[in-house]
C-alpha cells in the first residue's frame, strides 16, 4: 500500500505549504473579499487540483527514491531478462507504452506500479516476491501493477484528490472566518488574525484526513479491478495462486507507511480502522475472483 500514503503525505505537505504562503501573502482573504464564496471556491479549486498535480508529477520520482528501487537499465541476469520481456508484452496487451521496470530490497514479497500517466510509468517488484513465488505467480502479479497503469488509477485518483482537496480549503477557511469572528468580538480589523491563521491550518489538516476515507474507498476498488485485469492478462488461476502466496507470507511490517497504498500487497482490518484501509483483505480480493466467471 506504499504509493497511496506516499501520495497522500505529499499532497497533504503541499496542501499545508501552499496554504501557508498564500496565507503570508494575504491572497485567500483577498479573493474572498473581491470575490466572495464564489473567488474563495476558485482559489480552492486553483490550489487543490494544483497540490494533486503537484503530488501526481513527484510520484515516481519519489517512490523510486523511498523505495531505493534499481531501475533495470539492462538486465544483467535471467530473471531481468524475464521481467523485462513480460511487461512488455503485457503493456503490448493492453496498448501502453513499456513502463520502466526495476527491482528494490525488500525481504516481504510485494510490487508497485506508479507514474504521472499510463505512458511513463514504473512497475517495481521486490527482491522478496522474486523469491519465494514462481514466475507463474510473478507473472500474475505484475500483470495486476500492469492493469493499474492501463486502467489509469493514477490520474484518477489525483483528480478525486483535487475534488476532496477543494472542498478541504474551501471549508478550512469558512471554519477560519468562523472562529477567528467569535475570537474578535466584532473588532473591526483589515484581514484575519492568527487564530483564523492557526484555525485554516488545523483545520485543513483534521479535513484532509477525513477526507482520505474517500480516497481510500476508491483505492480499495481499484484494487478489485486490477485483480480482474490481472486475471485476464495472466490467467485466473495464476492471479488467484499469487494472492494465496502473498496472504501467506504478509508480515505487519510490509512496506514504509508513506508507500504502502501502491504495492499489490494490503493487511487486514474491522471496523474503523477498515474506512483507512488502501486494500481490501486478500480474502476477499480471493473471492471475488473465485466467484467472476
């Protein structure tokens, strides 16, 4: 699940350093004052989509510099050899131009596809998953970080990124005129004082975890839809055997926080702690592709 949390801590510092220095130059309270509800709506819509972007472009970049991934410029052995001849006549399958491919140290079998979009993508496995599942089952796995990048789930969660994000600046400033107006007593002042400063800010950052959920929600369905690509790219059975392989050897610690959203592999979890998962159980993820004819 590393690439969605990664994805999100960049979108949520951006968020915070965006609002910051808008804040310092007086550029919200401006638009709010030409503009009313309709400018402060646009500013947010300006700067949210733009911190979605901003995270979007940094993806890849990022992922390979937390991950330490060796991208595989030429392969060196058998095994590269075969990564790369399999990806790229999956992104043949699917019509996208060959991602780049790399390997990063990790003893936990896990993989990730990231990218700005579908045509400069990255698809990394672990030194783990090369290790304890046949090429079968790799196959089946990478064809799933494959069908991310041709289903586009980048670019889609970055615009379901820019909406939440819009509507996180737009309400973080409604809440900040609120309180910082109850805390002046109607004091005539030109411009908000530093309780709507530290109001925005907490409050964009209490908003932006709230609205993680959704983001969440939908990282949980892509991960059902690249399963079924998965399966039809590399054969259900294959798909299926590779999930058993990962619900076996899952160990709590997987990948860093900050990246964990973009592997293949996800924990379990009831409850509340369920609305901030980026996968579903691989149980069900296993059923639903038992039960797809």
């Amino acid at each position: 699940m590393k690439r969605i949390l990664l994805f999100l801590a960049t979108n949520l510092a951006i968020m915070v350093v965006l609002s910051t220095v808008v804040r310092l130059l007086g550029l919200d309270r401006y638009l709010v004052g030409m503009g009313g509800l309709g400018g402060l709506l646009v500013f947010a819509a300006i700067f949210g989509f733009g911190g979605a972007f901003i995270s979007l472009l940094l993806s890849k970049w990022m992922a390979k510099r937390s991950m330490g991934v060796q991208v595989i410029e030429q392969p060196r052995n058998a095994t590269e050899q075969w990564l790369i001849a399999t990806v790229r006549a999956q992104a043949e399958q699917v019509g996208i131009d060959m991602p780049e491919v790399g390997v990063f140290a990790s003893p936990e079998p896990n993989a990730f596809a990231t990218g700005a979009n579908r045509n400069k993508a990255l698809v990394a496995v672990s030194t783990g998953l090369l290790e304890k599942m046949d090429r079968n089952e790799v196959e089946a796995v990478l064809a799933h970080e494959v069908s991310h990048v041709a289903n586009g789930d980048m670019v889609t969660l970055t615009l379901i990124q820019g909406v939440v994000n819009t509507f996180v600046i737009f309400l973080a400033r409604i809440i900040g005129n609120i309180v910082d107006g109850f805390l002046s007593r109607g004091e005539e002042r030109q411009g908000g004082g530093i309780a709507y400063f530290v109001t925005v800010i907490v409050a964009e950052i209490a908003l932006g975890v709230l609205a993680s959920i959704i983001v969440m929600w939908f990282s949980r369905y892509r991960e059902f839809r690249a399963d079924a690509g998965g399966a039809h790219l590399a054969g259900r059975q294959k798909m299926i055997n590779a999930l058993e392989v990962l619900r076996r050897q899952h160990q709590p610690q997987g990948l860093p926080k900050q990246v964990a959203a973009f592997g293949i592999l996800g924990g379990g979890a009831g409850g509340l702690k369920r609305l901030f998962m980026s996968h579903p159980p691989i149980e069900e993820r296993i059923a639903a592709l038992q039960a797809a004819r």
